[in-house]
C-alpha cells in the first residue's frame, strides 16, 4: 500500500505535472496580489507620521531617498497615487492569478477522473468482484473531487503564508524589536488550532459513520418502498430512518459545539493580542523603549503594525484548522485514487495481440478449472468440450452449477486457473480482447439497459445501425410487436436501467441488442428466462433460424428450450456430467433424463429422483 504522501507524489507527479506552468503562473499573480496588499499600511502609516503629525520624515523601507518628492504636496501626491494603483493591480492580478490557477486545477482533476475511470474499465473482473460497486462510485465522484482540496490546500497553504510572511517582513523592516513580540500572536493560535483538530477527528469520523448510516436506511427503504408497503412496516421503516437522522444531529451537534469554542478562543486570543500590543506601543511611543527594547517606536508604525496584525489573524485561522484539514481529506483519497490507478489487476494482454479470425465458429475447452477470488471452492473444475462449426448449444444443470461462469470464461472476464479457452484453435487469452469482444454477441440473466431510447439501447453496439436494422434485430428478438405499442415506438425512452419495462421486455430488447452487430458466436444466458411460454418458443425459433451458421451457446432453466439444440451440456458442481443430444442424454438415463422427465410431470419428485438429479431444477 502507498503511503500518502507518495500517493500524493505520485498524483503530483503524473497529472499536475503537465500543467506546472500554469500553476505557477497562477501563484505568481497570486502572490504579487498578495505583496501589493501590503502597501496600503504601509503608506497609510508613514504619511500619519510624516504628513498628519509631521513627527519624522517622509521615508519609505528599501526606497532610496533620492526617490520621494521632497514636498508635502508631492508626498501626498505619492501617497495617494501609490494606494489606487496598488489596489488596482492588486485586484487585477488576484483576479487573473485565481483564474489561471483554478483552470490548471480543473484540467488535472477531469485528466484524473478520465484516467481513473479508464483504468477502472480495463480492470479485470477479479478486481471488480472484490469491491463494491459504490466504492468505485464514490473513488470516481467523491475521492477526485476531494483532490481539489489538494490544489485549493496548496493555494491557499501558499497565499495564507505568504500573507504572514509578508506581514512580518514588514514589520521586520519598520520595528524588529516588535515585530518579535507580534511573533507570539500566529504561534499562539496555531497551536490552539491544533488542538481543535485533534478534538475534532473523532467528531468528524462519527459524523461521517453517521451519515453512511443513514444513507443505508434510506436506500433502504426507498428502494424497498413495495415490499414495506406491502408488509405494513411503513412505521417501522420511519422510526429507523428517524433514529439514523438523530444519531447525525447528535454527532454534528457535537462538532458545531466544539466549532463554536474554538471561535471564541482564537477571537479572544486575537482580540487580546490586539489590546497587549496597542497598550505596549502606547507606552513605547509616549515613555519611549520598555525592557530591554532599544528601537523607536512612531504612531505611524503602530498603526501598520496594528492593521497587519488584523490582516495575518484570520489566515493563521485558516492555516491551522482549514489548510491542514484539507491535505488531510486529500490525502485520504488519494490513496484510494491511486491504488486503482495502479492496481495490476487487470486482463493480461501483449500489446501486438493478433486480432481473433473467427472463421468455424469452433469453441473448445480443454480441462478448464477455475475459482472465483473470494469463493473457497473451485467453480469450474476440469470441464472440456469442443463444438463443431455453427452448433447450437444448450447448457442445462442445476442453479449454482457454473453455466454462467463457463461462459463468462469464453469472454474472458475471468482466466482460467488452468486449461485452454479456444476458439478456432486460438487461445482466447493471445488474442486482442476487444476483437475477441466484439465477435461474441452476449445476453446476460438481468440484461442492462441504458437511460435512453428503445432505438438507442438495441443499437447500443452498433450506434452507426439504420432504424430498418434496429427493427429486425428486434423482430427477431420477438421485441417488435410490443415496442410497436409503446407511445413512442423506438423513440420511446425507457427510463434508467429500463424501468418501465417489464423484464421479459427488457430481455427481449437485450437480444435484439446482442444480434444486431451479427457477431458469429453468441452467448444467451437464460435469455427468455422472463418470458412467457409461448412467447419463448417464438424466440428460439426466430433465433434458429437466424443463427444459420453461428454458434450459439444457450444457458436454460427450462429444459424444453434446447430440446433441439445440436449438442447439450450438462452441468453438475462445476463439472461437465454429460453431453450429447437431448435423445442421446434420454438414452443415457443420466442427470439429464431425470430432469427432463421431472420438468415434463412424467416423474414426481421423489427422495430417489432428487438425489440423482441432485439439486436439480424443478418445476
Ligand atoms: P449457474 O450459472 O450455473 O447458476 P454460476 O456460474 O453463476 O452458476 O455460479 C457458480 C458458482 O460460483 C456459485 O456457487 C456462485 O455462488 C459462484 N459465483 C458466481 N459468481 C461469483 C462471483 N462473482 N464471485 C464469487 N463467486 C461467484
């Protein structure tokens, strides 16, 4: 695991990088701004002296004499001239310096969050397997978005110590002697501020805790919304929900009590601070140097010392409490973010991969074992098979067999352990993974469908497809007849993940996606499971029919679905138990047979049967 600060360095290192020149041109306006503030005290000290009170002469820290007019008039004039135009630029560069360097900021968190995302995609579905789908949410969303705080940190790290330094390099040059006792006063509060953030850590994480509770309980109960009307527990679900929400306003309570002391105490610092060194140069001024001090001290340089003092109070504040936080937050995520950036778990590929040539359509497994990362037991345990050309294949066995992971394998969204996935004799793990892809049309139990139109989700890989090839794919698909009588036909949008459709339709439509490209094998994975009886015999017929000389590999709960396919596996606990015809598998009087005869109602499911099916699928 990356420390953060390496984290950081390396974010640093990789993305900020190429914009250097724009951060810097950002902070050089920035700090220009921030030098020019310094002016107006400064003046406005030296003419009370040597203009209102006529106590010293007209003169001005590191400006040679020979500089300044030599008339009341022209010190005045200077006065003046030098106050509108130090605001002026000031204004101007702290506007533009701001701009550059929020741009640069912009530009590196969007390089970030697309690269992120990138690295997020190509990762192997091991890596996916074992975080949870909101983690890589909320790494994309909020951890990047955190990252800002790094740059915003950065800056204002800069411009807040800059704005002190800058205080105290004046105050150096007008009165060293004081300006060492004024040196007590950031100490002071920075300490104090540190404080404050150590006693609010926990009060932060509790909030944090807090929240991400609250979020399950309304997730919860809004997703669930059905099923707690259904079963009455409305009351229950709001007490649930209301004890949540009391358990954040106490945590943030808890946080806003401790903030609000805080406020006080750095005030009263400062504010005391204020008073002790007005009532020590008071002093100086009139009795002339106390203790062991040996400079002079005018009203002039008293009242720089006490506007800079104001100016230093609140960024000292912000340094000690807000900067620091935000390298903290920052911190945090960074390692997040960079520990997917650099996650070596991804799909294996040489980069001069040959692409896949499917010419047979010949898928061969050859004694393929595999285990999923976070199961115990292996799922795939020495299976092999080989098709012929254009076959269309069933996949039958009981739930939990490993039909979908054997499939899952020929895609390569998983390796095998051991054994070879071919293809046309090519081993799918040599090959361009896209090409490999791409040629595998792929229909999953719980199709994903996109916010967007009908049209738009069955042309989803091939968003270059005429409407005329959309409305086959789907006639085909048995989806026409219904999308027909939506409101809009295929422009009707069918809302996120296809929600106002029933899930049969939302099948159906995963098909007419998955055909449309005409990739030469296809994948169906209880593809019909959602569709009625009739409708399913609709389907595999025009899917028959269509799959001329593909082959097709069909994953199906309902035995009568591949009654005719070519050639039929039976699965068993991750092993292949039989394979043949569906009159090659009744003859053999296997699995298979006491399946089928159970689904056809011409056995009743006795102990014996059970056992000899094992947990077979019963209707
Ligand atoms: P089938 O399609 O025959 O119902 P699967 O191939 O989906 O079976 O699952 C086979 C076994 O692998 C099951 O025990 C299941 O719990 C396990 N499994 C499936 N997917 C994963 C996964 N992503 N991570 C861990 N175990 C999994």
């Amino acid at each position: 695991m990356q420390t953060p600060q390496k984290s950081i360095g390396y974010l640093l290192h990789r993305f900020a990088r190429r914009h250097w020149a724009r951060f810097t041109e950002g902070i050089c306006f920035l700090l220009l701004a921030l030098f020019l503030q310094r002016i107006p005290a400064l003046f406005i000290g030296v003419a009370l002296d040597a203009l209102l009170l006529e106590s010293r002469a007209f003169t001005l820290p590191l400006l040679p004499a020979g500089w300044i007019p030599t008339t009341t008039n022209g010190q005045a004039l200077l006065t003046v001239g030098v106050l509108g135009a130090a605001i002026i630029v000031e204004s101007a560069s702290k506007w533009y310096g701001q701009l550059v360097y929020e741009e640069a900021t912009l530009r590196t968190l969007h390089e970030i969050r697309t690269t992120t995302y990138d690295t997020a995609t190509s990762l192997s579905m091991r890596f996916h397997d074992t975080s949870e789908g909101g983690d890589m949410l909320s790494i994309l969303n909020d951890d990047v978005d955190n990252l800002g705080d790094l740059f915003d940190g950065a800056r204002d790290g800069v411009l807040y110590g800059g704005d002190i330094l800058s205080a105290f390099a004046f105050m150096l040059l007008l009165n060293w002697n004081l300006a060492l006792v004024v040196a007590a006063l950031p100490l002071l509060i920075v300490a104090t501020g540190r404080v404050y953030a150590a006693l609010l850590e926990p009060r932060f994480d509790a909030i944090r805790e807090s929240v991400g509770a609250m979020n399950v309980r309304l997730r919860d109960a809004i997703e669930g919304l059905d099923t707690v009307k259904a079963f009455t527990q409305e009351a229950r679900e709001r007490a649930r929900v209301a004890d949540a929400s009391t358990e954040y306003k106490r945590s943030k309570w808890s946080a806003i009590r401790l903030r609000a002391v805080y406020n006080r105490v750095s005030w009263l610092i400062a504010a005391v601070g204020i008073w002790g060194l007005f009532l020590l140069g008071g002093y100086w001024i009139i009795a002339g140097p106390p203790l062991w001090f040996t400079q002079t001290l005018s009203a002039g340089t008293l009242l720089t010392f006490i506007m800079y003092t104001f100016s230093f109070l609140d960024p000292t504040r912000r340094l000690a409490v807000d900067v620091i936080n935000k390298f903290e937050s920052a911190q945090a995520s960074s390692k997040r973010v960079v520990s997917l950036l650099q996650s070596g778990d991804r799909i294996e590929e040489r980069d001069d991969a040959p692409d896949l040539s499917v010419t047979e359509g010949r898928v061969e497994y050859d004694g393929v074992s595999f285990s999923y990362p976070t199961a115990e037991e292996q799922t795939l345990r020495d299976v092999s098979f080989a098709t012929d050309s254009g076959e269309f294949v069933g996949v039958v066995g009981s739930t939990g067999a490993g039909k979908s992971t054997l499939m899952k394998l020929l895609f390569r969204f998983y390796d095998p352990d051991s054994g070879t996935v071919r293809i046309d004799g090519q081993d799918v793990t040599t090959v361009d993974v896209e090409s490999l892809r791409d040629q595998i049309g792929y229909v999953s139990q719980e199709p994903f469908l996109f916010h967007g139109t009908v049209r738009e989700n069955v042309a989803y890989a091939t968003p270059e497809a005429t409407r005329e090839d959309a409305v086959t794919a789907a006639k085909q698909a048995g989806a026409h007849e219904f999308v027909r009588e939506l409101d809009d036909g295929y422009e009707t949008t069918i809302g996120e993940r296809g929600a106002t459709l029933s899930g049969g339709q939302r099948q159906r439509i995963a098909i007419a996606r998955a055909i449309l490209p005409d990739p030469p094998i296809l994948v169906f994975d209880e593809a019909t499971s959602h569709v009625d009886n009739e409708t399913e015999v609709d389907i595999q017929r025009s899917l028959h029919e269509m799959s001329g000389d593909k082959t097709v590999f069909a994953i199906a709960h309902r035995l009568s679905t591949v009654r005719s396919a070519d050639r039929i596996l039976v699965m068993d606990d991750g092993r292949l138990a039989e394979e043949g015809t569906h009159e090659e598998l009744l003859e053999e009087d296997g699995t298979y047979a006491t399946l089928w005869r159970i689904q056809t109602g011409e056995i009743a499911v006795t102990d014996e049967t059970a056992g000899r099916a094992e947990s077979g699928v019963v209707e």
